[in-house]
C-alpha cells in the first residue's frame, strides 16, 4: 500500500488547521501505531486504532486512506465508500482517491457514480490504466458496448501487461458479435501474469459462441476440477446441447441446479432439453413434457419477467 510509505513524512502533518494543535499530534501517534500493528500483521488493531485516529482528526487523510484499503479487503464496501468519498472531498485532485472511489461505487452495483468517479480519475490522470480497465467493465455493465471496447483498448496501450485490459476487450467484442477477435483478446490475456480462472470461463463462453462445444467442454472440465460450480455445470450443459448429447446435457443442468436451486437459465435450459427428448423420443414418454412444465413453472416463480417463458407454458 503506497500510505504506509508515508510513515516516514507524518511530522509534516503537525501543521492542521485548529483545533489540530493538540489533535493531531493524538492522531498521527495512532496512525504510526496503526502502521506498525498492519506491518506486524494485526490487521484487526490497526482498523481499531485507524477508526480512534480519524474520530480524533477527521481531516488526517493518510489514515483515511489506509482505513479505507482495509475496508476494502475485508469486502465492507460501504465502509470503504465513506472513507473514499471523505478523501474525494478533502483532496479532490487525487486520481488514486477517485479511482478507489470508483471501486466502491462499482463493488456496490452503483454504476453511475462509479461512472463518474473513473472519468474523474482519468481526467487527473490520463495514464490511469486501472481506471481504464474498470471503466470498461462498467460501461459494459450499463450497455456502452462501444464505450466499453474503447475503454478496454485504451487500458491495453496505456498498459500491455494487464490481463483484464484484455479479458475486458474480449468481452466487449463479444458482446459486439465480434467472436473470432474476442477470443484473440482472451488468449492474449492467457498469456500474461495473473488468475487464468475468470480468463478461460470467458474464453469457454466465447467458444460456445462460436458454436465449438468440443474445445468449450475441455476448458470447463478443466475449470470444474479447479472448483465446481453452478455456472460451469450450466456452461457445460449448453456445450452438450450444441453436440446434441441430450442426456448429458440434461445431467449438467440438474447438477447446476443441486448448486443453485434458483438458477433460472439452468431451469429453462433443462425444461427444453426436456422437450427435445421428448420430441426425439416419438413423443412416447409423457413424463418429459410433463417436467418441462414444472420446471418452467418453477422458474416463473423466481423471476416472473420472462415472457418467452411464459409463452412456452402458454403453448403446452
């Protein structure tokens, strides 16, 4: 973290506005202690003696700061957002303040913001490449697939060493219909230093994509022996319904569901593997468009807004 390389510099902070002349000497004795308690790996008492700092010198910003890192990894967003947002006001020109904040807002699905806070970091620092690469994530998540592939190439030129500067890429480009030149991005990305996992689940979908359901299924099963999942076993299942091994398909689709009974996409994806049986089948076993009903009927329940669903059952 770069605030605890100020550790050395904390006497230039016995200058703060009143009543800081006995405020912040308090304060910055805390924040050495904080500092050495994190150096010694008491993460615990350096949040507790950080949150005694701030309480004693609201405006000390460096233990803002380091308070709101370890926020951060500790996933209390909100907590972090407080402190990032106090920092964004006490120091506006910081484009490290901004990009965080960014973080925050982006952890907490608060889009806009996040939105605004990267082209905040990005107008103080246009060489910002974590704000380039979040940002196109972003504007992916809002539907600024243009926006989002700009974003992403910009993030891979300012640095090409950044896996999710081409990981986001690709998915832009998927999302662009631009499959052959996504999966270049995501083998790009493979080839740089960081988690392969989130990389090749994105590669395994863009392969489906391009209807190869052979080279989808090898990258899965190597992702469900690293850790299964209900996405994986659900990804899978389309990659036996595009090869047409129907009972395979309908296998990975009930194991996604004993992962998460509420996955929609798997209840549907099942119910009309159900219905292909059936179909295949002469139309003989009642009991496979029978299912298909529940299982449809079951995922209206958990999401009521599908209509094409809902004409399904309305056709049976």
């Amino acid at each position: 973290m770069k605030y605890l390389a100020l550790a050395g510099l904390l006497l230039l902070w016995g200058c703060a506005a009143p009543p800081a002349k006995v405020a912040a000497p308090v304060a910055l004795d805390q924040y050495v202690a904080a500092v050495n308690a994190y150096q010694a790996g008491q993460i615990e008492q350096a949040r507790r003696t950080l949150e005694k700092a701030i309480a004693v010198n609201p405006d000390l910003t460096m233990a803002r700061s380091m308070l709101g890192g370890i926020y951060l990894s500790d996933n209390r967003w909100e907590a972090a957002l407080a402190q990032y947002q106090a920092l964004d006001t006490l120091d506006p020109y910081s484009s490290d303040n901004a990009y965080h904040l960014g973080v925050c807002y982006q952890l907490l699905n608060q889009l806009l913001q996040a939105e605004k806070s990267y082209f905040k970091a990005l107008a103080l620092d246009p060489k910002d490449s974590r704000s380039a690469v979040n940002l196109s994530l972003v504007e992916l998540s809002l539907g600024k697939i243009d926006a989002a592939m700009q974003w992403a190439k910009t993030a891979t030129e300012l640095n090409h060493a950044s896996a999710a500067a081409w990981t986001h890429l690709g998915m832009a480009l998927d999302a662009r219909g631009e499959f052959v030149q996504a999966e270049q991005a995501y083998r790009r990305a493979l080839e740089l230093p960081g988690p392969q996992g989130p990389i090749l689940r994105s590669l395994a979908t863009n392969l489906l994509y391009q209807q190869r359901p052979t080279d989808a299924m090898a990258l899965l099963k190597q992702l469900i022996a690293a850790g299964d999942s209900a996405s994986l076993r659900k990804r899978l299942g389309d990659a036996y319904a595009l090869r047409h091994d129907l009972d395979s398909a309908a296998r990975e689709y009930r194991a996604a569901l004993l992962f998460n009974p509420g996955y929609t996409s798997a209840m549907n994806e099942l119910a009309s593997t159900l219905m292909e049986q059936y179909r295949k089948g002469l139309q003989l076993d009642e009991s496979l468009p029978a299912e298909a009903h529940q299982w449809w009927q079951r995922s209206l329940r958990e999401n009521p807004n599908q209509p094409k669903v809902a004409q399904l059952l309305r056709g049976q």
